[in-house]
C-alpha cells in the first residue's frame, strides 16, 4: 500500500509494507477517484504557487485550480478549508497525466499531486496508499494455506528469491490487512500468509491490481514480480507484486 508522499498518487495513494521508507508507495490519491493508468512524469519534488481560483472537496483531499505565472495548474492536496483568493503552494508535488476521478466523474490532463504548504507535514493518507486512518485495526492472520501450481509462492519466498523472481510471475495466498482503491489507477493491497519475518518486512507483499478486495479478505494473487521499484520522492519498494489478478478463496 506507513510513511507519507508528498504527493497523492494517486496520488492518496496513491498503506505497512515490510518497511517504512523502502516499502511505503507513493503518492496518494484520492480512495474514491479511481485513475485510468495515469503517466507520472519523470520529475518529483516539485513546487507550485499562485492564486486559488477554486476549491473542490472530495473528503479526504481537496482539489485546487491554482493560477500560477505559467497559467492555470490543478493540483490535489490533503483536504483544506483555504479559501478561494488565498496566495497557495503546492510543495513535494508530482504531475499526474490523463489522471481520471471516479469520484468527480472527471479527468484531468495534468493534476499534481502534494502538499500545501503552512499545513503542517504531510498526512500519511495524503501521500501514501500504504498508510490509510481508515484501517487501523490489525488483522488476524495466522497460517494461510500456500496456493498450489508450479509458480506459487508464500510470501516469505517472494521476498527470499526476489532477485531470481524479477519480472517473472507468481501466485500467492494471503489475507489482505491493508487496501485502498484507486491509487495510481489501481487497488493496492498488502497480504500476509503467516510466513516471513515482521521484523524484517519480509512478511507483509505489497500487490497492485484493477480487481477489487476487502480488509479481512483472503485472496489468492498472479502477478509480476518487480524489485526496487521507485515511485520518486523517497517512496520505493524493494518488492512488488504488479498487476495481478485476484481470486477471493
């Protein structure tokens, strides 16, 4: 899906990978607006000010129209009551494209996804789908039974042979203890099957996929592995599971 991105990616999203820094994605966006496979541009960390023209709340995170000195800009912080007029900085931001929410029932050519300065550091919500205040109660894993075929996988084993895993497919049986929807146009779900060290985060897989889960659910996943995926802005995985179908069973 614990550490905050300056940017929302889906921003939000786009919530305890197996550690803080390494594991936690990325920028968030909004849970509720689902992106259509957004293209991040290559720059992050970056800041934008100007006026604030208008104000569109889609509770947690507001979206601003900002006329800055290149011209009108869209970005998507954490929610805010700035009012409209108000001199406004966007700081730690990363440019979305073809960015579409679901909840606003919209796409944005260019969004940017961040922070508003004054407003104190950055929310885990507001820039990392790994870290959500809406799922704070642990899930019960225990042992989950490992899924069957010559790709399956536990989760301690994903981690173990990452290297030799790397962009090959996989299959893992987990429960889902964190969820959110809609982050960088995909559903971010860390599972746990009872394997690997919680010390080291070698027990917690970070998956991406466009099927739906539950907090609670048990699934079993296919997807590509990916190592050392960085989202920019200090937000990087050491392993991923990359869109991957899922199977509630």
């Amino acid at each position: 899906m614990r550490s905050a991105l300056p940017v929302l990616l889906i921003a939000a999203a786009i919530i305890g990978c197996n550690s803080n820094k390494s594991q936690a994605p990325v920028v968030a966006a909004p849970v509720q607006g689902q992106a259509a496979a957004p293209t991040a541009a290559p720059s992050t960390g970056l800041s934008v000010s100007g006026k604030l023209l208008e104000r569109i709340a889609a509770t947690p995170y507001s979206y601003l129209r900002i006329q800055t000195a290149q011209g009108e800009i869209w970005a998507a912080v954490p929610e805010t009551k700035v009012e409209k007029g108000a001199e406004v900085t966007v700081t730690g931001a990363m440019i979305m494209r073809d960015f579409e929410s679901k909840t606003l029932k919209r796409t944005f050519a260019e969004i940017y996804f961040g922070t508003l300065a004054g407003s104190g550091p950055a929310a885990a919500p507001a820039s990392d789908p790994h870290a959500s205040a809406s799922q704070p109660a642990a899930v019960e894993v225990g042992k989950v039974e490992k899924a069957s075929g010559a790709d399956a996988r536990t989760v301690a084993e994903v981690w173990a042979q990452k290297g030799s895993l790397k962009g090959k497919t996989v299959t893992v049986r987990g429960k889902v203890v964190k969820y959110n929807a809609g982050i960088m146009g995909k559903n971010w779900l860390h599972l746990q099957d009872g394997s690997g060290d919680a010390k080291a985060g070698t027990n917690d897989i970070t998956v991406t996929s466009n099927d739906g889960a539950a907090k609670g659910d048990t699934v079993t996943v296919t997807g590509v592995v990916r190592t050392d995926k960085d989202f920019g802005s200090g937000y990087s995985y050491a392993v991923l599971v990359e869109d991957a179908k899922l199977v509630k069973k």
